[in-house]
C-alpha cells in the first residue's frame, strides 16, 4: 500500500459530511461552544486570525517540503484550516485532524471535500488521549489548542507519545488574552442568546501562557531540540524528538 493510501478505518472516519448526524445529542455534544457557536470560531478562523501556514512550513521543512509519506497529524483542528493547506499544497502527505467537536469536524471534512483533498481525514479524538499508537507521526501541529484546553501538559505528553523518533512538533499560541478571547466571546453571547443556557466546558477568556510559561510547557520532555520563539501577537515552538 502507498505511504498515503488512505486506510479502511480512516475511510470510515471519512463518512461524507451528509451522512454524519447533524446534532448528535450527547453530553459532550451539549457541552461546548464549538457546537452550539462554532460557526462564529470558523468565521474567525477564516477571515481574523494570523494564516500561520507559510511559517508552519518554513520551520517544520526549511530545506525544501516534507518526504513523500510522511504522516502529521494536527490536534485541536477546528474547521480544518492548516489540516487543509497543508494537504492541498503536499499532495503526497497523509494528514489526520483530530478534535472533539462535530461540528468542527463536519466544518474540516466539507473543506477537504470541496478542495477535491483525498490525503486528510478528520476524526473525533480527545487530544488529551489520541488514539494513535506510540511513534505514529512524524509531525504533529496545533494551532491555538491551549487557549481553551484544560491540561495542556498531558497534550504535550501526547505529542511526544505519539511523535516517530526525529518527529516534529509545532505549536503556534496567541500571546494576549484579549485578542485571543474575543472568539470565545463571541460564541458565549451567541449561545446565551439562542440557547439560554450556561453551562459550556470552554472558559469565558482565553488561557494565554507568559513567555517563560510558554518555555515551561515544553520542558517535561527530553526534547532533542526546542526552539521557542515569538513574532508580534503569536509565540511557537519547534521541537524535535531525540
Ligand atoms: C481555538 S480552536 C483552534 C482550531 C484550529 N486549530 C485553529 O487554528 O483555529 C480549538 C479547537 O480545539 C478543540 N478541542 C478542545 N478541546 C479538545 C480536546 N480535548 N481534544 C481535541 N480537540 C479539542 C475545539 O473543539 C476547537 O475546535
């Protein structure tokens, strides 16, 4: 089989967007804004926030792009922004985005569909507990995850579990929490509003890490390379497993 065929498991994640229930009603669905409100995320997403994508390939790829085959996944993909371009611009990459948000990812598999994009799929996976064996990557991405995610240390012990030896990781964090909540604002008022409720899992304001908190984060694991850096309202990080 080609290093990016996609697999008989992954076919059944990619169940076209009309086949996937619109509202499934669990807990987990009821409980988060990016169900209820994700639209107004995606709309962020889309025409607000910083297209990190030529820095993501710059700093994952500097000497050209990524081999033929190569595996990434992104965590906390939302509506598929990155998990896209990058599988439009690589063709001969497999790429997996993984949330927890339906409606996120019904949002991330249309995107692929309308692109014509056969090397991503898009699963419902708590970034928290990946379902990937060890040493199943050789890139994981995630863009903003940490402003909402309760544990970003077990995240990070996931990124390194799951990372080949000599995989990569790029994380790219908003550095201001008001920019950065102003979605989140937005989708608690939507929600209030059409929803009368109050009791969504997401913060009311963005979690936004100090530089040296940021360098923290990273610090658990005997990294081969860590390179953290910040450029206007943005910090990344860049590291390498041994
Ligand atoms: C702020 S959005 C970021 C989306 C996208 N990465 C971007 O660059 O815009 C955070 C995403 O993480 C998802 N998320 C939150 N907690 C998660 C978890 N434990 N596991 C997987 N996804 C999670 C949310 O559903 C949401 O789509």
């Amino acid at each position: 089989m080609p290093p990016h065929a996609i697999t008989a498991s992954q076919k059944r994640i990619e169940t076209p967007s009309s086949a996937v229930p619109s509202k499934p009603r669990t807990k987990e669905y009821d409980d988060s804004l990016f169900e209820h409100a994700g639209w107004i995320y995606a709309f962020c997403r889309e025409h607000l926030f910083r297209d990190d994508t030529k820095r993501m390939i710059t700093a994952l790829w500097p000497n050209g792009g990524p081999a033929p085959g190569t595996r990434l996944v992104e965590l906390g993909c939302g509506p598929g922004f990155y998990a896209c371009e990058l599988a439009e611009r690589f063709k001969d990459i497999l790429i997996t985005g993984v949330d927890r948000s339906e409606r996120q990812l019904k949002r991330a598999r249309e995107r692929a569909h309308v692109r014509g994009l056969t090397n991503c799929c898009f699963k419902r996976v708590n970034a928290l507990r990946l379902s990937e064996e060890d040493t199943s990557f050789h890139i994981v991405i995630a863009s903003r995850l940490f402003t909402i995610l309760p544990e970003p240390n077990r995240a990070i012990d996931e990124m390194y579990r799951v990372l080949k030896p000599g995989g990569r990781c790029f994380v790219a964090e908003p550095r201001f929490a008001f920019w950065a909540s102003i979605p989140l604002f937005a989708m608690w008022l939507l929600a209030r509003v059409t929803h009368s409720r109050n009791g969504y899992r997401e913060p009311q304001h963005a979690a936004v890490f100090s530089t040296s908190a940021f360098e923290t984060l990273f610090a658990g694991q005997p990294w081969k390379r860590r390179t953290i850096w910040k450029d206007g309202r943005y910090q990344y990080a860049l590291c390498e497993k041994p």
